[in-house]
C-alpha cells in the first residue's frame, strides 16, 4: 500500500511539474511501440584530377533519423529527418530538415470493385516520388553515390501530396506493383509556388526468381510535370525504366531514361568476393536538353565495398565527370574524386 502511494504522488508530481495530462501520459505509452531508426553516409574524398575548391575533405552526407508507428485500422506513419547545410548561413552547420511525413492508410474495396484483383494503401503527405526510392534499392548503393534520375535532378525524391500503391495480381501472370502519385512538383525542399502538379507512375515485376539462381525485375514509371488545374497536358514528361538480375552473390542492372528533352542511361554491377569484399562499376550517360549541342555528362563510378556487417559498409571508389564544351559542369574537361565511404545503420 504505501508502494502505491509513493507511486500516485511521483505521478502527481510529474503532472504538476511537466504540466502534462493523464492523456498525456496515455498517449506517451501508447507510442512505446514506435520504431526509431536510421542513417549515416560519412565520406572522405580527394579530388585527383581538375578537383574543386574543397580538394580534400571530410563529411557527412546524410544523417536520417527514421521514426515509424503503427496506427489502428492497419494505417502506418512515418517521419524522416535529414541534415543539410543552409546556403545563407555563414558557419555551414548541418541543420535537420523533414525529408518524409506521411501516413499509409489501406483502402479495402469490395470484390465487386475488383474486376482485377488488387490491394490498395493510400498516402497522405511529404513522400517517396515513384521512381528514386525503388530504383536505389536494386544496386543497394545509394551510400556510395545516387541513381542517375536523382544525381542528374531529373525527379525530386520526395514531394508534398497524395499517392497510391498496392499489387495487382492475375492468375498465370508475375504480380504486378503499381505506385502512383499526385505532387506539387516543387520537391521535399521547396515551397510550391504555383496551381501545376505533377502525376507519376511506376510499375515493377518479378519477371523470374529462383532462390537458388535468382530474380529477374524490371520496372518502368512516367513523370509528367507540370499538370494545370484547367487540363491535363503536362508541360514536360518523362519516362524510363530499369531491368535487373539479381542474386545473394551479384546484381547486374540497365537503366534508360528519356522525355520531351532529356535522355541517359546508367548501368553497372557488383559481384561479390570471398571474405565479405564486393567490385563494382556503374557507367552513366545523361543529357539534359537533346536540343542542345555538347551539354552532355559521362559519369565513371568503381570501387571495392567490404561489408563488415548488414549495419556498417566501407568503400573505396573513384568518380569522374567529363563534360562536353557546354555541359554545365566539368565542361569540356573531366573531373574525377577518390572517396572512402561509409554507411551505418541504427
């Protein structure tokens, strides 16, 4: 008895002090079940050729503290802090920023409104693009250095709006998965500034997969910019896809990328050694105005990975850009990096 009101007044005297509720407190246990996770990307590198005015130096690249929750009714939630350093600020600290906010709501529709059957999870808020998040997760080296859609600015990662994914499943057929998007355009770090959005769409399948040998994927999406509320013509579109093999040992992937003005590819591998060691290599193309003569970037990335665990990676890479005489960086000349990188997950 007196154990229990030691206990009563220790709660009432964080009530008093905290200036909290009792459904305060309630909602404080209800989220003990939330996941907290995330990131780190922390490099060294020495420009070795044509280098820029940091020729050697070190850095975080990315810092992702990753809070997800189940909600009721099957819904999920999650928040996602990133750090960058803010132009206008003269000592260049890393400052957190919100990279996602977004709920997963699923949508169960009768079997009358199923002519195809399919599964549907409706999102609400600041979220993945379609394209970027999925196709870094195929060569699994996104701490080593961007896909070519993100690295060229071609799609934003994130953006403020609405989407929808699921799987659509037709007997005989691989099963199929669909994400489509209604976004500002603007992306994760910019305002929206006009009435335009941008409607997207990605389908991925498994077109084989054999746990011995492994998984064919292949994966295309659409990106239309620019959809005024008074139409549907999109002032600019893109459109490309990805197809993979891949297996516990090796992945070998091809990407093209196309639109109104832009084209490129990427392709690359990785197989690994004994000891827990990985090569790899990836070549990228990319113009950004076919309209345009010489703007044109070739981009080399090889290295060797060694994976001491799931939760800590080291590379050891080199990167070069060569630009044409109008490119917009390392214009008619090339520009190559060596990097240590690193990743540590928590």
């Amino acid at each position: 008895m007196k154990r229990k009101v030691f206990l009563a007044w220790i709660m009432l005297a964080l009530f008093m002090f905290s200036g909290m509720s009792y459904a305060d407190t309630q909602k404080v246990a209800d989220n003990r079940d939330a996941k907290i996770g995330g990131q780190v990307f922390f490099r060294w590198q020495k420009y070795t050729e044509n280098g820029e005015t940091t020729a050697n130096n070190f850095d975080v690249e990315r810092a992702y503290i990753d809070v997800k929750k189940k909600l009721g009714s099957g819904a999920s939630a999650r928040i996602t802090l990133d750090v960058a350093r803010l132009n206008n600020d003269t000592r260049k600290n890393l400052f957190d920023y919100l990279k996602y906010a977004y709920v997963d709501i699923p949508i169960n529709l009768s079997a009358s409104l199923q002519p195809i059957p399919y599964d549907l999870i409706g999102k609400i808020g600041l979220q993945h693009t379609v394209w970027i998040d999925w196709d870094d997760k195929v060569m699994g080296l996104r701490w080593i250095a961007k896909s070519l859609v993100d690295n060229e600015g071609v799609m934003s990662s994130a953006d403020f709006g609405l989407g929808a994914k699921g799987k659509i499943s037709v007997a005989g057929l691989p099963e199929i998965e669909y994400h489509a998007t209604v976004l500002n355009g603007s992306g994760y770090a910019t305002t929206e500034g006009n009435s335009a959005k941008n409607l997207d769409l990605r389908l991925n399948a498994s077109l084989y997969k054999n746990e011995e040998v492994g998984e064919v994927i292949l994966g295309a999406y659409s990106n239309n910019v620019g959809l005024a509320s008074s139409g549907l013509t999109a002032t600019d579109s893109r459109w490309g896809g990805t197809l993979a093999f891949k297996n516990d040992w090796s992945t070998v992937y091809g990407e093209y990328l196309t639109g109104t003005t832009v084209n490129g590819y990427s392709a690359g591998a990785w197989l690994g050694l004994p000891a827990a060691f990985r090569l790899f290599a990836r070549k990228d193309y990319y113009d950004p105005n076919v309209n345009t003569a010489n703007n044109q970037l070739d981009r080399l990335f090889y290295g060797v990975i060694y994976d001491l665990s799931n939760d800590i990676k080291f590379s050891a890479d080199m990167q070069s850009v060569t630009g044409g005489t109008s490119a917009s960086t390392s214009a008619g000349k090339t520009t190559t990096a060596f990097y240590l990188h690193s990743l540590i997950n928590y």
